[in-house]
C-alpha cells in the first residue's frame, strides 16, 4: 500500500501568518510520524481564502494526486481544506478517483458510517464559521449601500464608477435607452445585439456582447435608476437612462417570451410527485415528467433523466414508469423504514451516535482541553518574567500558537453547545416517523405526504434505487455526496447495448431472490439502497 503523504496548510486573514502555517505543519507531521505516513511534499497557500477553489497550490495537489506519487493529503483540520461543502464534496471525490484519501490531522474521521455524519458535521461548522467572517463583510457593504455608495461588482454598460458612486458613461448611454425603446417596441434581441455591435458597443472585458449580456442588461433595475446591493435597496440611488413605464412594458415582454419558450413535455393533468427529488444514478442529472402515447392510444408517464434528454452527456438511462416509481419507494418506505419493528431501532441508532458526538461526555472532554490550555498558557506568562530578553520572542510565539489553539477550541465548544441543546430524543424521532405509517399506498394523499416530506432525495440507477430520509427536515443529499458514501464502486455505468425502455417489468413488490436493502449515511442523513425488482 502506498503510505506516502503530502500535507496541505492555508492561512487565510491578516490576523494569522506564517506561524500559523508552521504550526499546522508541525502538527501533520507528527501526525504522520506516528500513524506511519511518509510525507513527500508540502502544497501551502498563504493569505487565501478557503471558501473559494482558486488556490494555487490547492489545485496543483489535486493535479498532482493523478499522478500517483502519494495515497494520502494530511491536513491541519478539514476546514483548511475547504470552508464551502460543496467544493469540499467535489474535490474529495477527485482525490478518491485517484485512489487518494483525505486525513485530518486533529480530527479523528473513520469510514464507519457514524463517522461520515460526523465529518458532514464538522464540515457544516467550517463552512458556518467562514459564513459569519462573510456577514461581517456584508455588514459593512450594506452601510455603504445604505448611503447609496456602489459598494462593488461589475459596473453595468452605460455607467461609471466615480468616488464610490455610479455615474452616467456618457457615450454609453444612448446605447442601452436605444437598445430598450427597440425590445420594447417589439425588436429581437438578436438584431439589437447585432446592431450593438456594429456600433462597437462592448462589455466590460472588450468583447462582442452576447445573449446572455443584453438580458441582464434588459432586466435591471440601475437603467431606472434603482441601487440594489446588500440587501438595501434606494429608489434614485444611480442615475436612470430609461423611464419606469418603458421598463415595465420590457418586463412584460421578457415574461411573455419566457413563457412560451418553457413548454413542459408531460401532460398538465398529471401530478409528477418526485419532481425535484429524483436524480439519475448514472449521470447525476435530475429526472422530469415526460408522456407519450402507444400505438394502441394509450397514454404512458415516465420520468427521463435530462442529462439523455439534452444530449449533455452521453447518459443512457432508460426511463422509469411514474405510477411505480412512486410506489415502489413508498412501499419500500414503508416496509424497511417505518416497520414497527425498525423504527425504534433506527431512532436509538441516531440518539445513539447524536449523544456520543455532541453529548455532555463530548463537551467535558473539549472543557478540559480548553482549561488544560489555559493553564499552559498561564504558566509560559509566568516563566517569561525571569528569562532573558533573548529567550522571549521563541516563548511569546508558543504563547501565541497555544492561545490560537485555544480560541479555535472554544468556537467548537460553543458550536458544541448549541448542537446538544437542539438535539432530538428517540421518542420524538420515533413519534415523528410513526406519524407516517398509517396509509394506502394507492392513496396520491398518502404518497404525497411520504414523498414531501420524508424523502429527501432519490438517486435510480438500472438495478437499484438510493433513497436518503428527512428526519424532521434535512439539507437535500446531493449527488457527490452520494457518490462519496455509497462507494464510486458501486455505481456502475449504464450497460450501452441494452435498448431504451423502462427496467421495471413487474407491478409488485420485489420476489423473494432479492437482497436485504442496505443502510448508508450522506450529509447526516440516513440512506437506504434498495435493490430493483426483477
């Protein structure tokens, strides 16, 4: 097995600097040192913050794990990593298709399903973290805003900014008040692009404008003179190049031709009840309602994955028939997760693992961390008084590291805190599901209810179906997280030589050759795999 390892460091405010890279490296390798890893190179990014993916040495890592020089990426914590879940999820997955695994350094992450909650959890907690440093940003752009300063983006065509305030481009104007008096007298925007552009109006970068430039600039506000940005909206904040009624009549226009040009393929009449949470399992892609009509005249619902649809990707996946789609996961629902047997068991398991991550055996444990620092810290303070001045600076910056420690562990105990106050007893949980049990399963009002509101998303593949569970709410599971807990193993492409046409050939529940569904975990939630009728 290859036990090489690089580790990745990051600092990212003027409050921390290079002690704080050498820190987190001092700590990866000793980490390494004692699990026996074998660190063959360093990726560090300084001053850069790890909401965005645009790292430098963040994205030659991930280039470089191709390359299969390291099996492992150590990293001080997971939120130097990254702040944003979703970046996070997405370059994870990279790492794990170069046979890569992600190690933190002061957390402790197995690959038991617990432990894939508890690194949603703490991933959440970076990524709350970095959104509070943003609120403050946006606090301080909304007083600005509020004052009618543009406070930043980009300037729209027919502007300037000057001082901190948007002013008429006194060339560019008379192009977009011309370019509105068209569309609203009924022009195409492809002439009014076209004549734009003959006339050598260009965008911001010096380049042609486009489609997608003329209906921003169609659909803004500034042009009748209205600032909104930071939540903070001022009627006369810019100067306006068009009247409000000519804009208006724009608006309509715009509206209309949406309309029109957003004719949904399945019939009207039918309800499609997984709309919104049913994902191709081969593709990611979402699946959307689509009929047809057999050559006996009969008319037949599908839901067909949009990836195959618009050729975006190669996709085969076949389509799935409505009616059981939707009741074979209410059904399925209703056998594995609401049997009275099962219930109490799955509430005690999410009590159980709830109670050991953020219970109070978890809060006393990051107490005395935080006071064992204290104390430390303390009794540097009180040794620097008899060294010489010499000796100082060296104990000053161990001060410093350890109070950094400190702090960083208080913010968890508070996040801690809130988390055990909010937490779920086994009763409510077992109440909350039981709730859901009593029904027809031919009865639209009872899958509909088992569908809005327990299932939170749902991934077909051709010979099984993935199902993640609300437990009073949840964030929906996207598709690389589900890639990420069921296994890249697991989820196979689509055999290309079979014809197009739904894999569902019986109207029943599954015979008695099939398997025992499976429990997995995914942002939290629990998840059930359940294999495909044959």
């Amino acid at each position: 097995m290859n036990n090489n390892a690089v580790i990745y460091a990051r600092y990212s405010s003027h409050r921390q600097d290079e002690q704080s890279i050498e820190g987190q490296l001092h700590i990866c390798y000793d980490y390494a040192k004692r699990n026996g890893y074998t660190v063959v190179g360093e990726y560090i990014d300084r001053a850069i913050s790890g909401r965005s993916d645009d790292r430098p040495q963040f994205q030659q890592m991930i280039d470089d794990s191709r390359k299969k020089a390291f099996g492992f990426v150590i990293v001080y914590k997971l939120d130097r990593f990254a702040r944003n879940r979703y970046d996070s999820a997405i370059y994870k997955h990279k790492l794990k298709q170069n046979g890569v695994k992600l190690l933190s350094a002061m957390e402790q992450i197995g690959d038991n399903p617990e432990s894939i909650i508890l690194e949603a959890v703490l991933e959440a907690s970076a990524e709350y973290y970095s959104l509070e440093l943003a609120q403050k940003v946006r606090r301080g752009r909304a007083e600005s805003a509020a004052k009618g300063k543009f406070v930043g983006g980009g300037v729209p065509i027919g502007f300037k900014a000057e001082n901190g305030y948007l002013v008429l481009d006194e060339q560019k104007a008379p192009y977009i008040k011309w370019a509105f008096e068209q569309y609203a007298q009924g022009v195409p925007k492809r002439e009014i692009i076209d004549e734009l552009n003959r006339r050598g109006l260009r965008n911001r970068k010096g380049k042609p404008l486009d489609h997608n430039a003329i209906h921003r600039v169609l659909r803004s506000e500034k042009y009748v003179g209205v600032l909104e940005q930071s939540g903070v909206r001022i009627e006369g904040g810019c100067p306006a190049i068009i009247d409000r009624a000519t804009f208006d009549l724009v608006q309509s226009r715009l509206d209309l031709m949406h309309r029109c040009g957003a004719k949904n393929t399945a019939a009207p009449e039918v309800e499609y009840l997984l709309t919104g949470k049913v994902f191709c399992g081969h593709c990611g892609y979402s699946m959307h309602g689509v009929s047809g009509t057999g050559k006996t005249g009969n008319k037949w619902y599908y839901y067909q994955c949009t990836g195959r649809r618009k050729k975006r990707n190669g996709c085969r996946k076949r389509h799935e028939k409505k009616d059981f789609l939707e009741w074979y996961i209410v059904e399925q629902t209703v056998n594995y997760i609401l049997a009275p047997e099962r219930v109490r068991i799955i509430a005690a398991a999410v009590v159980a693992e709830y109670e050991k991550e953020f219970g109070s055996d978890s809060l006393r444990q990051l107490e005395n961390q935080i006071a064992a620092l204290g104390r430390e810290v303390d009794k540097y303070i009180d040794t620097m008084v008899d060294l010489p001045k010499s000796a100082r600076p060296a104990l000053a910056e161990k001060i410093e590291r350890l109070t950094d420690e400190k702090e960083a562990l208080e913010v968890d105990l508070a996040k801690l805190r809130v988390a055990n106050k909010i937490r779920l007893t086994e009763d409510e949980i077992v109440a909350w599901l039981r709730s859901f049990c009593k029904g027809d399963l031919f009865d639209m009002d009872f899958r509909r209810r088992i569908i809005d509101v327990l299932v939170n998303s749902v991934f077909v593949f051709d010979d099984k179906i993935i199902v993640y569970y609300n437990v009073k709410g949840g964030k929906q599971v996207s598709y690389l997280e589900m890639l990420d807990s069921y296994g890249e193993e697991g989820c196979p492409a689509p055999d290309e030589d079979l014809p197009p046409g739904s894999t569902f050939t019986t109207f029943g529940p599954p015979n008695a050759t099939i398997v025992e569904p499976a429990l997995i975990f995914a942002g939290g939630l629990i998840g059930v795999v359940f294999p495909r009728p044959v």
